[in-house]
C-alpha cells in the first residue's frame, strides 16, 4: 500500500502473493486485492474474505479490524 499510495488516489490493483506452508513450505498462490475507499481507507479482499483498513498519512496501518490496532 506505501508504494501504491492508495491511501490517497483511488485504485484498486490486484495482486497474487506467495503462501507458504509450514512445515511443508509449498507454496501457494493467494490473490488479493486493495480497493481505496475514502482518503485514509482501504478494502483488502482475498478470496471470500475482506477487512477494511484504516491507515495514516504516510500508508501505515492504523486500524486492521479484527486483527490488530495501533497503539501509542
């Protein structure tokens, strides 16, 4: 998301990243994709699953509901 800056011009790139496996270490393919919502959100997709971001003015997460919280 930093290099794409999406948390300021809309876009929605897709993506197919690297799984890998342990302790097997296969790898898989996961498609995903970063959508921006609004200034300062973004919509990551993979599969049937979806979280909406909240990141900062310079791309870093903030808010990942669900999953994880910025704290001071």
């Amino acid at each position: 998301m930093l290099r794409l800056r999406l948390h300021r011009p809309p876009g929605s790139p897709h993506f197919v990243m690297a799984w890998i496996a342990v302790p097997t270490l296969t790898v898989h393919p996961s498609p995903q994709t970063y959508t921006h919502l609004a200034p300062h959100q973004v919509r990551f997709a993979s599969g049937s699953y979806q979280a909406d971001l909240t990141l900062d003015d310079d791309g870093l997460v903030v808010d990942y509901p669900g999953m994880a919280r910025r704290v001071s």
